[in-house]
C-alpha cells in the first residue's frame, strides 16, 4: 500500500478520508498540492504562510437555523432508538445554510485551530479535535465530549457536574478505548476530563476531553491504512455501539456527510497526527452550508440540543 512505502522510507505525506469510510486519500505534500488541497495539521503545511496582517476581520457566521420541526423528528427517531437499547449515544449533525458572504481561502488562512483543512472553492475544515497520534509506537486519542458557554459564571463547575455531558463524556472515553483495543494493547486512559477553552468572534465556550494511549506492534507501518480503517468512523462524531449507531445516523439526518466527520492528517517522517474534520464549511452549487451537531443520550433535551447545534456554527479567530 501506498502508505507501507511513505512510512518505510520516512516520507512525509497527507491523508485523508470521509465519513463512512469508503473514500481514502494519500498524497505525498506536493501530490496534496497538485489536488488543490491545502492543509495545517499543528504547523505541519504546504503552503507560504500568509501575514497575520492581510486577514483583515472575519465576520461572525449568519446561518439560517436548520429547522426546528425537521431536527425534532430525527431527535426523536434518536431517542425511539436510545429507549429501545440499540444505542446509548448518538451523534446527531445537520447543515444549516449560510446567509452572509463566505471566503474559504479567507477562514484557512485566518481561523485560529490546530487542524486545518482546505480544498480549494469545496470545503474548509478548522478543527480542534484530534483523532489520533502515533509517536514512538504509541498511539493516543483525545476525544471531546461536553461544551459550554464560558462566559456563563462558574461555567467550568457547572459543565464538570452535568449528570448528562459525564455521562456522554463517560461514553465517548469507552468507546475509543475499545476503538483503540482494536489495534493495540495495553489501552489506558491517561488524563480524564480535563477543561479547554476554545475562543472565537462570538464567544468562548468550555469543552472537555480525555487522553488516552495505547500500544502498538512494531510492525503497524506496514498496515497502517488497515489500522485506520478499523477504528472509522470516530467515536465522538458517531456513538456507541458504533455499528447500529451509525445506521441510526444515517436514517435520522437523510443526508451526506462526506468529509465532514471524516478524518485528515499527516506524518511528518516521524509520527502521525490527524483530526477529526469537525467545524466544517462546505459549498454547494453555490450555497454554503455550516455542519454542525452533537451528542444525544436518553438525557438529552431537544430545546437544548438544538441550541448547541447552533453555537457551533461559529469560526475560532483569536
């Protein structure tokens, strides 16, 4: 496989893959290049750097709301499903459409987030959500699972101590432990919980997330696309038990969610680093559309997810 070689011979290249796992990329950096994809990946690039100066100001996203009565029927086709025991977390995600001018190349350069994503006049991705690394044969993840307004007093109190995000959280950690089991051995989480803040144009918000590594053998460059493809799609953007939860995914949203929620990342010549393709802008003959969802459990409140559906339309600036 095109991966056994680049990893053999300590080549950097770029991958990446959509969804469901049926479309993988990999391309050496001028290859990624040539495909009018650009990316940063934790200041791993292919492209000049562009000043700070010439971004200029990004105006806050205008979207025009997914609407309520469609989001309140898939959620509850989730929740039909989470009280019948076929899930216990579900990933709920819709597009909602954009009302104000979008310039792709703009928000690449010009967002502020450790994975960044552009294929040119198609989509834009600016996450902050590692999928997984690999360094001296160990492989970690940092699922994210829990947001809320920082601005909100005791925010980081309140959001630790919700009954609902722990349980999510809990979820999530459970999930990518068994995804990480897959490949590897001696799976342990790490750090647990831990608070980041993520700023944007609108506002800041609080997210946890988790650390967790595992072992792997000493041969797993020569089957790395293999190891990757096992562990699709992430566990924080589908749920658990993955199998089902997907095939609920894909009868709530009735759409494509091609890259977005997919993943992408590089190896620089040492190690591997990727992210899972969340905060994503896409164009669409012509329309632009801002992807965005989160987690639902038997907990949930639909007024209030559906809320967070729409604070996180939003591009990190500062």
């Amino acid at each position: 496989m095109k991966t056994t070689r680049f990893l053999r011979n300590k080549e950097p290249f770029f991958f990446m893959v959509n969804f469901e796992g049926t479309k993988l990329h990999v391309y050496s950096f001028d290859e990624a290049s040539e495909n009018r994809l650009k990316f940063d990946i934790n200041g791993v690039r292919n492209y000049q750097v562009l000043d700070s100066a010439n971004c200029g100001t990004i105006e806050p996203i205008e979207a025009e709301p997914y609407p309520f009565k469609d989001y309140l029927k898939s959620f509850e086709e989730v929740v039909s499903n989470l009280k019948n025991g076929n899930s216990f977390l579900v990933n709920l995600t819709f597009p909602s459409r954009i009302k104000n001018k979008v310039d792709l190349a703009k928000i690449f350069h010009c967002s502020k987030a450790g994975y960044k994503l552009l294929n040119e006049d198609k989509f834009v991705c600016f996450s902050p959500e590692c999928f997984v690394k690999i360094e001296n044969d160990f492989i970690y993840s940092y699922p994210m699972k829990g947001t809320i307004d920082a601005n909100l007093e005791n925010a980081e109190s309140i959001l630790l101590n919700d009954p609902k995000e722990e349980q999510e959280h809990n979820t999530i950690v459970d999930l990518i432990r068994n995804d990480l089991s897959l490949v590897s051995k001696e799976v342990t989480v790490t750090k647990f919980r831990y608070v980041e803040k993520i700023k944007s144009a609108r506002g800041n918000i609080l997210q946890t997330s988790s650390e967790i590594r595992g072992k792997l053998s000493a041969d797993w460059k020569n089957n790395f696309g293999e190891l990757l493809l096992k562990m699709l799609p992430a566990g924080s953007i589908s749920g658990a038990p993955k199998p089902k939860t997907v095939d609920i995914i894909k009868k709530s949203e009735n759409y494509d969610r091609g890259y977005y929620t997919g993943v992408f990342g590089v190896f620089d010549g040492n190690s591997i680093d990727s992210a899972v393709a969340i905060r994503f802008i896409e164009k669409n003959d012509g329309v632009f559309w801002y992807k965005s969802g989160g987690g639902i459990t038997h907990q949930s409140n639909v007024k209030e997810e559906y809320i967070e559906l729409l604070k996180k339309i939003y591009v990190p600036t500062i």
